[in-house]
C-alpha cells in the first residue's frame, strides 16, 4: 500500500522526537541536580565570609591600642627575653623602632592620613610607647606639638641609667603631660604598658 512507508516514516520521525526529549530531560538533570553543589559552595562560602568578618571584628576589639619599643636594643639578638616578657605580658606584637627618627618617620605617616580622612577618619588606637630615654625628648617633643596625631602615652624606660640621670628624666616628666611613668626596671616599664592597655580596653 502506498500508505504504509508514510506511516513507517511518521513512526521513525516520532521515535526520533522521543529519544531527543529524553535525552534533553537527562541533560538538565545532569546539569541542575536535586542539592546542587553550585548552591552548597555558595552557601558555605558566605558562611566563611561572615565567619571572617566577625573574626576580624574581633581582632579589631582586642587590639584597641598598639604598644611600640623606641629603643636602641629592640633588634638586638641579646635583648630578645625583653621583647618576649613585653608581648607576653600585653597579649600582643610590639612595633619596634632603633631611634626616634625612625618612629616619627611612621607617625607623620599616620599624620598624613589623619589629615586626608579629616573628619570622616576613624577613631585611632591609642598608641603605647616604651621608649628609651636617649630617644626620649625628640619623640616626646613630636608627639605633643604634632597635629593630627593618635592619643599616645609614654613610658620612659631609665633601666640601663643611675640615679642621677632617672632624677633629671623624672624631672623632666614632669613637663611632659604624654609621659606616664619614667620606668627604673624593665618589669616595671612592662607593668605600667599592660596597666595603660586595660585602661583603653
């Protein structure tokens, strides 16, 4: 019958449309399955992120302050027990600087910055300072006639230094509204820091 080929046609062409439906359906399961792991990963990642921020939230509350060493003997090999007894004693990593130059160096820096964010800049750690009294007057004098700078408090370090010299820098301190305490130990310099650092915690 002529019939008969048009109809086995029809047939071949519908089981054809068939396979390719099929084969569309197991494409888009493959792609988009039940529990996407495209939207496990996303999910988890915004959860670490969050994580990150809050941890980082934190770290921005326990260190409120810094603590920095101007002193001649902060990178000497021998006087590595002072830094580990001052860090230890804080809960947190001293900035080091050998001479005054070099701490106000990184103080006009921060000058700077302060300045440019004027009122919209956040509010500044207070800063901490041990500091030996050979490098006393030149960072004492910057950090009181500076504009735009951090809240800072002093602690001049007279442990290498006899009695005359600490009289004459107690003396001297007395001018001096950052200084907190001319310190004759260095256990007692370290005190006064941590004593400074739950004041501004």
């Amino acid at each position: 019958s002529p019939l008969q080929p048009t109809a086995r046609t029809a047939e071949r062409e519908a089981s054809k449309t068939r396979l390719r439906s099929a084969s569309a359906r197991g494409s888009a399961s493959a792609r988009c399955p039940s529990g996407s792991p495209a939207s496990t990963t996303a999910g988890s990642s915004g959860a670490e992120a969050g994580a990150g921020q809050r941890h980082s939230s934190r770290g921005r509350l326990e260190k409120s302050s810094q603590v920095v060493w101007c002193d001649a003997r902060a990178f000497k090999e021998e006087f590595q027990s002072l830094r580990e007894e001052l860090e230890s004693t804080t809960g947190m990593a001293a900035k080091s600087h050998k001479t005054a130059e070099k701490c106000i160096r990184l103080l006009r820096k921060k000058q700077r910055v302060r300045a440019e964010r004027g009122r919209n800049r956040p509010k500044a750690r207070p800063l901490i300072f041990l500091v030996s009294w050979a490098n006393a007057h030149e960072l004492v004098d910057f950090l009181q006639t500076g504009e735009n700078m951090p809240p800072a408090k002093v602690v001049v370090l007279c442990d290498t230094n006899g009695p005359r010299t600490r009289g004459a820098a107690e003396r001297w301190s007395k001018e001096c509204p950052v200084v907190e305490l001319v310190a004759a130990s260095w256990s007692q310099a370290v005190a006064k820091a941590q004593s400074l650092l739950a004041q501004n915690s």
